[in-house]
C-alpha cells in the first residue's frame, strides 16, 4: 500500500521519462490502478497532499468528539432523576452499561461519580434476625410503630439504632395505616356454629332491584337459619343503619333475640348495602342488645348460604315477575310473598314444611340432616 507522497512521486517520474507500462510492470499494478492513482492524487504536490492528510485527520477526531459528546448527552437524559443516595448512583451506573454498552469507567464520568463508590460492595450482614423478629412483633402488636417496636427489641437485647431500624422497618412495609373515618363494626371472625333451634341465628342481606321508571331500590331480609322462616322483608329506597337496628328491634320484639347475627363482611359494595352493616348504630346496637355478630369472609358468599339461597328465591319467584312501580306497590308485594313463604309455601330442607310449621313443630329436622339429605337450602 502506497501513502499519497509516494504515489504523487511516482506519477511525476512516469510523467517525465518512464513509459507507463514500464512504471506498472515495476510496480507489479495494472494501467487502471495507475489511472485512480492519477485521479486521486494527479497535479498536487507532496507538501499539499500532507497538509489534505492533517485536515482528513482533524475531521475524524471532530466527528469522534461529535459522537462521545452526542452519546454523553443521551445518557444524561436516559437518567431523568436526580441520584442523590449511593445505592441509586451505582444502579445509574449499571443501567448506563448495559443500555449503551459502555464501560464502567465512561459511564461513571458522564455521572460525575466515583468509581471507588461504584465498586464499593458492604461487608454488612442481612440483619435477617432482626428483621424476623420484627416482622413477629408488628404481626403481635399491629398498632405499634417503629419507634415502640425499636423499643421492644431493645428490652429484648437487641442493640440496633434507631437510624438503621427505620430503613428496615420500611423496607419490610410494616408501616402502620392510618385510621380514617368512623369507626366501624368488625363482629367476630370465629368459626359459625350450626345452630340447634329458633332464634339462635338469623341471617341478613340486601337485595336491590329497581322500578320501571329505572329508579333502584333496596330490600333488607332477615332470615332465621334454622326455622328459615323469613323475619324480615323490608323494602325502602335508602336503608340506613339506623333503620336496619330499628327493624331488627320490632323483629325481636315479635319473636325474640337472637344469640348471632351473620351478614356479609364490612367492605361492602355500596350497590350491596354500602356500610349500612358496619354504621356507629349497628355497633351500638349489637353492644346493647348483647348480640354477637358475625361476618363472613370477603369473597365467600357461601359462608352465609341460607341468606344467599333464600336471596335466590326472592329474586327468581317474586321480583323477576313483578314489574315495580312505585315504593308502596313493592312493599305489599313482599309482604304478600313473604306471609306465603313462611305459611304456604313448602319447604325442602325441614322435610317439606313450612317455615311455620317448622317453628310450632317440637320435634323437627336439624339443618344437618337437611344438609345429610341432599335438599337444597331454600
């Protein structure tokens, strides 16, 4: 391979006395090599061609400086928030590498961060004792937040700060929620027992339905899961908690007061009742009265399947073929249906009888042989 000098000098001693064909049978080229050299160097001299060569050169290093500082730029914007903390810097610096495969040393200069904190690794232990017993002391003491629980594991021997605790208290999330709003009824979460005559469990639920004009309604009904007679069927455009102890209060002063309540659980939807179960007056109402109240789990409607199966029979025998005009028409219908339901219409789980005649037989079918059986609820 020539330089430019070299193929300027040859061309001037062909130019002079040699023949071409002589200057290329030399040189061991062909005639149309000779030709490019003419057309790439022909008629400069040796002292142009260099300096053509130094501004080639400075071109290059131009467009190189062009390029990293174009890159640099880039990799700024690729990191659009400020890192402030060393464990946020050196994930900048590994994001930067493998985005645009640079090295650790380049992508640490376009950040402005010492390499010596890039490639720092902590000798510190996981404290995954510390963090153990934390988890079982905030799963024992829900309310308590770091600072009571940093106390704790003092008295216990524990010797942490208090500035580390707190990184591994929120990196646990053990934070506590704050309480907002009223307070609410949580009832017991014990498991149901199958109740054994009248009056020991009721059931209650909410069943919306609308009129034809297309404005909704609600429809509290109270069952007694034993009987299944229905207690109460109300139906009203708004029920509130109020009303819900008020009505619950004239069913026991017609029959007589239960020693368990099971409705769904408190985070209700609105369109199921809202917290029309979980109000300040159910709370004071079920503390008063002495009644214990039960709430299923969320997401098991089955738990409370007396109410939901009689909910079925509702909807499938009297709402489904009744088109609803106005508030007072939808309260005679379900009266009328419920004094059928509990007085006419037989039933498959108490061995064909009635819900009435259930509750004035002394010697009846327990829900288990129902169950036992293969009757369906309602």
């Amino acid at each position: 391979m020539f330089s430019e000098e070299q193929l300027i000098l040859i061309l001037k001693e062909q130019a002079a006395v040699v023949p071409t064909a002589d200057v290329c049978r030399r040189l061991r080229v062909s005639s149309a090599t000779r030709y490019k050299w003419n057309a790439k160097v022909g008629g400069l001299e040796v002292s142009k061609a260099k300096r053509l060569q130094q501004l080639e050169d400075e071109i290059a290093k131009l467009k190189k400086l062009l390029v990293e500082a174009m890159l640099d730029n880039a990799m700024l914007k690729e990191i659009t928030v400020k890192k402030v903390v060393p464990f946020a810097r050196r994930e900048a610096v590994a994001h930067l590498e493998q985005v645009f495969e640079v090295s650790q040393r380049r992508a640490s200069n376009v950040l402005g961060v010492d390499r010596t904190m890039v490639r720092y690794r902590s000798r510190r232990g996981d404290d995954g004792a510390i963090r153990e017993r934390m988890r079982g002391l905030a799963a024992e003491r829900r309310r308590f937040g770091y600072r009571r629980l940093h106390w704790l594991l003092g008295r216990e021997g524990s010797m942490i700060n208090h500035k580390k605790f707190r990184p591994l208290y929120r990196e646990e999330r053990l934070q506590v929620r704050r309480r907002g709003g009223r307070k609410r009824a949580l009832g017991t979460r014990a498991p149901m027992t199958i109740p054994q005559g009248g009056n020991q469990r009721w059931s209650l639920d909410f069943v919306s339905d609308a009129f034809a004009c297309g404005r909704r309604f609600r429809i509290f009904a109270v069952v007694d899961d034993f009987t299944r007679e229905c207690v109460r069927l109300i139906a009203d455009t708004s029920i509130s908690g109020l009303r819900v102890a008020r009505e619950l209060d004239w069913a026991i002063a017609e029959r007589a007061r239960p020693a368990m309540i099971v409705s769904d659980n408190p985070v209700l939807s609105e369109v199921e009742g809202g917290t029309k179960l979980t109000s300040m007056a159910i709370l004071r109402w079920s503390k008063e009265r002495n009644v214990e109240w039960h709430h299923i789990a969320r997401g098991k409607p089955q738990q409370n399947g007396f109410i939901e199966s009689f909910n079925a029979r509702v909807r499938d025998e009297c709402l489904n073929k009744t088109i609803f005009t106005s508030l007072p028409q939808a309260e005679s219908v379900l009266t009328a249906w419920r004094h059928d339901y509990n007085y006419h219409r037989p039933h498959s789980g108490p061995g064909n009888m009635t819900p009435g005649e259930m509750a004035a037989s002394p010697v009846v079918t327990t829900p288990a042989d129902a169950h036992q059986s293969g009757n369906r609820l309602y």
